[in-house]
C-alpha cells in the first residue's frame, strides 16, 4: 500500500503539506498509559504516521475497561496493555516503529524514553504520577500533553517546557493539595476519555508540525454544558521544576 495513499487526507491539508508529514514520520512521541486517553491517542498518532511510538504501561487489561478502551477485547484479559495495544496498532499501521515499556515509571526510565522524543503524552489517571512526569519533561525540556477526564468533565493541558518562559503542570496545582478523584470512585463517560485522548492526538501533532502556540495552557470541557474553558499557564518563578 502506497504512504501517499495512507496519509493523502493530511497531507493536503495547508497546515501539513509534505513538509509536516515528514516531520511527522520523523519524530519519536512517547504515550504515558494506555487507557482511555492512551488508546485513542495513540491510535490517532500510529494513523497520522508518527515515525516512532513509545508506548508505557505497566497495567494488565481488565473488564472494567473495555467500555472506554476499545483496543482491548474480553480474550486479552490478564494481558498486558502496552503488549495488546502495540499489536493491534502494528497491525492498524505496519509502517511504524512501536516499542513498548511495561516497567513502572523511574528515573532511569525517563532517562531511556524522554531525551530524544520530541513530545510526550501523559494519558494516566492520578496525581503523583503526573507530577513525576512533568518534572521529567521540565528536565530534558520536552513539550508535555497532559489529558484528565472523571465523570463528564475533561482537561487538557498543553505544557511548552521547550520554551524557557513558560509555565508547567507544578507551577499550575501543587503537589500538597487534595488529590484527584478516580474514576473507580467518580466513574467516567467512556465518550469523554475518547474526546480527550483524541485531543491530545491533535495537540501532539500540531506540535511535530511547528503549528502549536507557544505558551503553555489549560483548558476544561464538559459536553454537558458545551463549554469550553481555557487560560493560559504563567511560569510560577518558585516553581522547582524552573530553578
């Protein structure tokens, strides 16, 4: 099958054009957690042609998940996502390098995936860990897209660590403050997970293609109310992640 052919519908896009296709081809996207948020991002991102998927999860599919995670089915239960996800993304677009991490998130870790990745997705579903990714992103100075979703209310956050005046998911909420609910505990719309985790596809890629805006920022949607709100992130000059 023709590459022309896969990836026609963006190519001839203004936005894109064969100098973004093959900045997208060239590029290294890391995707933190493959459930809600990660399955639909990274589908979206293996579909666009993103030259290389970093896939990380140490989770193994269960039943609850599959009425949000459509990569998943009842005969991968036990399975572990990253290892699914990956062949059935392989399979979705074989043009494309997909490794895969099933370790817990480390330093030594961040150490392996971030330096070199020109952007990374932080599709997890609770506090520390978003904070331990952001920190490492602030390190090697990678750009950050960060999804939530519980119940019916999502956010999404584009943080420029790449561009030395920009604010961070630190400078934003701190770390001492109540933590987040679960969605074990709040439940969550399995539509939601797909809009934003389609989202931070969309932001990832305008980001490999240099059309991203150059500030950090937060936004929140709720489909209930057909609202979305958005503000932009000030670098807190106390924040660690910039000293």
């Amino acid at each position: 099958m023709s590459a022309d052919a896969r990836y026609a519908r963006q190519v001839v896009m203004p936005a894109i054009g064969e100098a973004g296709q093959a900045l997208i081809a060239d590029s290294r996207v890391v995707v933190i957690g493959l459930g809600g948020l990660g399955t639909p991002a990274a589908t979206y991102l293996a579909g666009a042609g993103v030259g290389e998927l970093r896939l990380v999860d140490h989770d193994r599919v269960s039943l609850s998940n599959l009425h949000r995670q459509y990569l998943y089915r009842e005969s991968d239960l036990g399975q572990p996502k990253v290892e699914v996800a990956a062949q059935q993304l392989r399979a979705y677009n074989p043009d494309i390098l997909i490794t895969t991490q099933t370790r817990r998130l480390t330093d030594a870790l961040f150490a392996e995936l971030v330096p070199d990745a020109q952007v990374v997705l932080d599709c997890t579903d609770n506090f520390p860990t978003r904070f331990a990714i952001n920190a490492a992103c602030a390190q090697y100075r990678k750009p950050l897209v960060m999804g939530a979703g519980i119940g019916a209310t999502g956010q999404l956050g584009v943080f420029r660590h790449d561009r030395p005046s920009a604010g961070c998911y630190r400078c934003l909420f701190d770390p001492s403050g109540d933590a987040a609910e679960a969605c074990e505990d709040a439940g969550v719309f399995g539509p939601l997970v797909g809009m934003i985790g389609a989202w931070q596809a969309f932001e990832a890629l305008r980001l490999l293609i240099g059309d991203a805006p150059t500030e950090s920022h937060w936004l929140h949607f709720s489909p209930e109310t057909r609202t979305i709100r958005g503000h932009q992130i000030p670098q807190d000059p106390a924040c660690p992640c910039h000293v």
